[in-house]
C-alpha cells in the first residue's frame, strides 16, 4: 500500500530553520510532483511548495527566497529545507504526491510546526 510518512517538524524560535523529510513507498516515486501543504488552525489548507519529476520548483509567495523543496528519487524522499521562520509559519505540514497518468493522489498524515519564543 501507498505510505508518505513526514518527519522533521518540531518547535522552533522565530529566525530558526527546520529541515522536513518525507519518505514515500508503494508508489513509482520519480514520475510523482511532490508537494508540501500547511494548515494552520481554523485556516484552509494551502499550498506551500512543489517540485515536479522534472525538478522544476514553485513556491508560495510568502515562503519564496526562505523555504527550499527537494527530491532524492534513490530514497523516494521529498524534502522541505525552511529558514528564518516566523510565528505564521505554525502549521501542520502535509506532504502530498500527485501523478495525472496513473491517477495517483496520496497524503501524508502531517507533522506539526510551531514557530515560537
């Protein structure tokens, strides 16, 4: 069965970095866009990050020039690299892999972040 299981989130002070891991299994990891989302409490789940098979990356405005998306195809892992994070970064972080040719759409059960003094 598909498994995307995150790891890495924590408590952090404003300023600080953390790195998210996300291992994936029962999928034919390289030809999925991975994606990361955030929900922060009584808010929409929106999207962060993304980084196609093809390695092209997006990014939402407000994470742009402090979170960086990668992917290790030989680990089937998806990474989220966030620095100089501030109190509204606090969410849960969701991976997501998606792949329109084989109708693949799979979540991950999240890891919380809390940006806090």
């Amino acid at each position: 069965q598909v498994q995307l299981v995150e790891s890495g989130g924590g408590l952090v002070q404003p300023g600080g970095s953390l790195r998210l891991s996300c291992a994936a299994s029962g999928i034919f990891f390289r030809i999925y866009t991975l994606a990361w989302y955030r929900q922060a409490p009584g808010k929409q789940r929106e999207l962060v990050a993304s980084i196609t098979s093809g390695g092209g990356t997006h990014y939402a405005d407000t994470v742009k020039a402090r979170f960086t998306v990668s992917r290790e195809n030989a680990n089937n892992t998806v990474f989220l690299q966030m620095n100089s994070l501030k109190p509204e970064d606090t969410a849960v972080y969701y991976c997501n892999a998606k792949a329109v040719v084989v109708s693949g759409d799979h979540w991950g059960r999240g890891t919380q972040v809390t940006v806090s003094s």
